[in-house]
C-alpha cells in the first residue's frame, strides 16, 4: 500500500529545488524542536506568524484570545515539516523530534467533552491524519521509521480518530466544509488501519457532501475561494489516494471533485491569485490547479496551471508526472448563475469579478452588487479580506457591506451582522442579466436590502474591450436618503484628483475614475487584509450624493494611462426630440484615440415621445445600447 509517493525522496529532492520551501520546512521544523510553533503554511486557514513558546506543551491553549490559534495548532503541521526535513538534512534529530511531539499529544491529550472544542476538535481530528500519513511515509522512505512500539501507538492513535469521527457526523457536517474535510480523514485512517467497513462510510458521506455542497455552476456553496480550496484539497486528495490504492469511488464523488476544481480555476485572477471573496486570503491556486489537471486527465485545468507549478505539487506526485498538453478554452469569461458570481477576463492581464448572489456559510460575506478589477499584476480595486474569526469591530469592517466596492444607503448596512458568523435579514440578491462575450460584457443586479425603508438598488456594469468599464446605479428611494459609493484600492495604491478625475496607480498599474457630476468625493484610510491576522492600511474612496426618490449614478473606469475624454450628452427620444429624466437615464460620449464610442442608458422603462432613443451618434431601440465610430449600434439589453 502506498498513499501518495512511489518513490518520496526522489520528489522530495525535486522539491529541494525550491529554496525557499526548504527554508520554510526547516524553519518550521527546528521551532518545534525548542516547543516554538508558529503557522504559515501556503493554504494555511488561520495563518500566525507571532511565535508561542511553550516549556511544557498546553495542547488545548488560546493565546491572543483567538481559538483559531488552537484549531491550526492541532492541525499538526509541524510533524510533516519535521519529516521533511529529515529527509532533506538526513539528520535523525527531526525523526526524534517527531516522535517527542506525537508521543506527547498521543499520552498527553485524551479526547473529553472539553478537548473536544479545543484539541480534539472534530474538523482538527480530520485535518490532522493527513499530516500524520504522509509524515509516517516519508520517514519510512528516509529509512527513519519509527520502532514497532511507535507504530503501535501510532495504530492505536488512527482507531481512536475512527471512532470518534464515525460517531461525530451529524446534519451540519453533511453541508459544511467540516463534513468534506473531516470524512477524507476518516477516508485515509481506516484504510491505514485496514477498516474497510468505516472506509465504506467515509466514501458515502463524502459523495453525499460534496453532492450537496457543489453547486452546478462549479461554486462550493460557502462562498469562499478559500474554502473552496480546502474542500477541493479533501476530495481530491481522496480521489488520489482510492485511485493510487485501486479503490472505486462512486462517479458522482468524482464527477463533483472535479467540477469544484473547474469552477475554481475559472475563478481565479489572470496571475492565478484567488480574489478575497468571503473569508480568503490572497493566495496562488494554480499548484492545486495543477494537481487537479493530473488527477483528472483535464487539459483546460492544465491551462489554467500553467506557471503554477510548486513544490508542495511534488508531494503528491511523481517526478516523472507529466500535465495533460494544455488546451486553451473556449470561453474565458463566466457567469456563475447557481451562485451569483461572474467573472470577466477582459484581457490577458485584465478581469473583472461581481457578486449578486448567495452569501452562504458563515464564511460569506456582505457583498452584494461588490466587483473587483484586476490589472497588469494588480487587484486595484478589492476586497478587503477577512483578518479575524474573532467578533470584533475589524471582523464587522471587513465582513460587512462596507468593507466592499457597493452602495450603502442611509449609513445602513442592508444586512444585519448577529456576530462573526452569523447573519439575519440578509439582502436577497437578483442577478438579472449577464452578457459575457464579445467587446461589450454587461451585468445587472439588485438586492432587497434596503426594501423595508423604501428603496431599492440596481447595478449595471458594461465594460467596453478591456478599456473602460461603465457602472450605473439607479437608486430608487421612497424618502430622501445619502447614498454612499465604496471603493476600496489595493494597499499602497497611490490616489490623486485630478479636476473631476480620479487617478489610481501602483507598481505601473493605473486607472482612472470619473463619477457623476455633482457627488462629493474623499479619500481616506482604510483597512484590509491579505492573509488572517495580518492588517494592512489601504485607500478607500467614497463618493456620496443625496438620492430624492430616484437618481442614475454613474462612473466611468478607464484603464490605463493613455489620455481620453469623456462628456455627458443626455437620452433623447428621437422622433419628438424628448429628453428622457436624468433621473433614469445617462447618455455618455467618450473618446479614445481615433475611437469615439456613444452610449445610452436608460433603467427604466418611458415610453412618452416615441421609443426610439439616442445618445450621441447612437439611435436604437432598448434600455443599454453603444455605437463605435461609424458601426452599427448594438443594443446590449432591450
């Protein structure tokens, strides 16, 4: 029986071509040996960088007041690091090491109804069996096993994780990521143990998890590219292992396994970073990507890979593995209607993401009608993360409305925040159109968050090449209310006004921002955060304006440097000459070079003066239509 490696020293060395993840094992692995722990593995959930030092181990500590730190603690990533840097030093002391801290937690930490919140968490527990097989593995390929008495506690060790996982599944497990995480360890502890009949069991609540929790549009319901990782890890990694040890798994199992793997890579930024959408961090995906694209023979998941590839990709296959030849495919941009999520590629260095859609699990955030843009190597407009599980004003910042690029009305969040995790009278969304090929992309939505007060909001965004974006919001309002336009920029992205323009740049990545004539503009600090327990200053920018009873709010996004103009000319109706009210409409003239593009918007029905309608050069029938140079007007929504 082999879990993961025919032969681990070898892509261990391929691995040691990496010095930096030889820097890291080490490091990690020499801070245990003095009681030291710290967290920053790649897709580490609640990563830590501040050491805790112990004289003698409290395996069920909370320091910083954050049980998190407890959670990733029993995760016991530190003995797989001691296990490959033995391999990599050849020195036995790691191999010592890693016995001192299993024989430590193994006679130290008993399993009671108060370990079981801390330590013997029952997601921990499940997380926790992987480190432990793939460590034992590469010990044994170092020729360092342990003795038989070891191994024999480390057996008993396994059966009591059995026991205690097959006893502690219930309904909440069978739609949380739990669930998936915690039955893959089930999943490799009995078939390490040799218990078929509990193995049976991981296999069929895994296929009726990852049924539930795989939406058809490839989104994990949570709402999390992180998380969304962390399923995809489980199920794959169990897919791998039953594949590697000629078990069958029902087709559904896999057929969702890789579905999740595609709806993530078509989720990913161009630089294969994920987006901060819900409770993630800023990380680069494409080595899952990568592993995907083997296990699943899929050579779309193997274009999304490319230059992915890392270190940690060797520790779960040969050196001699080779990728499926990537095929490039035929759709880039993607509207995700099960859960609300589109994603735009504009170019090959520029995309655009915009939520309408569920919140999910307690790892969702309140980001309704929110849109992130990326360009050339830059998340300029963004997210501002997670930062904390724990309730505090930085964890409400971050999660709540506005902690993302939406429109508060009234200073009213339009969802109402219980704690960390949980939400009532959330803003029930509406995606209502989505048009992602050709030139011009538009999406439109709303969301009920602000129904009880009398008002309603509808974002529309229609992008134009990968030049300029155009956002419209018409804001309908039974009382006057102040509305409040957010933007949060990446952090260390530099802001200037310029006249009725706004200029962002960072690290050669600029765009430029022109709001609607009359709304009053500032700029100011903001937090946001990249990785958990890492809190950055950022700059958010907030456009307001008063909102009686109805308004078309609208920016304009040019992308790049290079100059352009932009005037409003109004809608008219052609055949009476007719303006149709501001209040519902904006007709744009923008000039780019040798281009002059005419667009009109219209929210909302009028039919007074005729039904044909024109901006500029543009005469069409419909609500959002565009004419370039001397070409045909297109009509984008009717």
């Amino acid at each position: 029986m082999h879990f993961y490696l025919r032969h681990p020293l070898e892509s261990i060395r391929r691995c040691q071509e990496d010095p930096s993840w030889c820097a890291h094992v080490i490091e990690i692995a020499d801070l245990s040996r003095s009681n030291t722990f710290i967290f920053k593995e790649k897709y580490e959930m609640e990563r830590c960088t501040v050491p805790v030092v112990f004289e003698s181990i409290d395996w069920d500590h909370v320091p910083f007041g954050d049980p998190e730190w407890c959670f990733a603690f029993n995760r016991h990533t530190f003995l797989l690091n001691n296990a490959l840097a033995a391999a990599i030093t050849g020195d036995a002391a790691y191999r010592d090491n890693w016995i001192r801290l299993f024989e430590d937690f193994y006679t130290r930490s008993k399993l009671s109804g108060k370990t079981e919140k801390l330590s013997w968490r029952s997601l921990e527990c499940g997380i926790r069996i992987e480190n432990y097989i793939r460590s034992l593995e590469i010990l044994e390929a170092a020729g360092m096993e342990p003795d038989q008495a070891i191994l024999d506690d480390f057996s008993s060790f396994l059966k009591e994780h059995v026991s205690y996982l097959l006893r502690s599944h219930n309904d909440f497990h069978r739609i949380s990521n739990w669930g998936v995480l915690q039955d893959h360890g089930l999943f490799l502890a009995s078939l390490f143990t040799g218990d078929t009949e509990s193995m049976e069991t991981a296999i069929e609540r895994l296929d009726e998890e990852m049924r539930f929790q795989t939406l058809p549009d490839g989104m994990h319901w949570e709402q999390s590219s992180m998380y969304q990782a962390e399923v995809l890890h489980a199920a794959m990694d169990t897919v791998l292992v039953a594949g590697n040890n000629g078990i069958k798994l029902p087709e559904d199992l896999i057929r969702n396994t890789h579905l999740l793997a595609l709806g993530l890579a078509h989720s990913l930024r161009p630089d294969g970073k994920c987006y901060l959408f819900g409770d993630s961090d800023e990380i680069d995906m494409r080595d899952m990507i990568a592993s995907a694209a083997v296990v699943f023979s899929d050579p779309e998941l193997s274009y999304y890979a490319q230059g992915g590839i890392d270190a940690s990709f060797w520790l779960s296959h040969d050196v001699d593995t080779v990728l499926p030849e990537p095929k490039e495919p035929k759709q880039r941009s993607f509207y995700m209607k099960d859960s609300g999520n589109a994603f735009l590629s504009l170019s090959d260095d520029t995309s655009l993401r915009f939520h309408a859609g569920l919140i999910g699990s307690g790892h969702g955030h309140f980001d309704q009608l929110h849109f992130d843009l990326y360009h050339r190597g830059v998340a300029i407009l963004t997210d501002t993360g997670r930062y904390t599980y724990v309730d505090t004003p930085e964890r409400r910042a971050l999660k709540g409305a506005y902690g993302h690029n939406t429109i508060i009305l009234g200073g009213k969040e339009p969802s109402v925040m219980e704690d960390s995790w949980g939400v009532s009278d959330f803003a029930e969304p509406l995606f209502s159109d989505a048009v992602i090929d050709g030139d011009y992309r538009y999406l439109r939505a709303s969301h009920f968050g602000y129904a009880e007060d009398g008002a309603f909001i509808t974002r529309s965004i229609l992008t134009i090449r990968d030049r300029f974006i155009i956002i419209a919001d018409d804001i309908r309002a039974a009382e006057p209310t102040d509305a409040e336009l957010l933007f949060h920029f990446d952090e260390g992205t530099s802001i200037r006004k310029d006249g009725s323009l706004v200029r962002a740049e960072k690290d050669g990545s600029t765009i430029w921002m022109q709001l609607s004539e009359g709304m009053t503009t500032g700029i100011e600090g903001s937090g946001m955060s990249k990785r958990y327990n890492e809190m950055l200053s950022a700059p958010l920018l907030t456009a307001k304006a008063r909102i009686t009873r109805r308004s078309c709010l609208v920016t304009l996004i040019a992308i790049g440097d290079a100059p352009f103009s932009c005037s409003h000319c109004g809608v008219r109706k052609v055949q009476s000459g007719l303006d149709v009210p501001s209040s519902i409409s904006e007709g744009i003239i923008i000039d780019d070079g040798p281009d002059r593009y005419s667009i009109g918007i219209v929210t909302n029905e009028y039919p007074a003066g005729g039904f044909l309608l024109g901006a500029g050069n543009a005469e069409a029938y419909g609500r959002v239509f565009i004419r370039k140079n001397d070409e045909n007007t297109k009509v984008i929504r009717y």
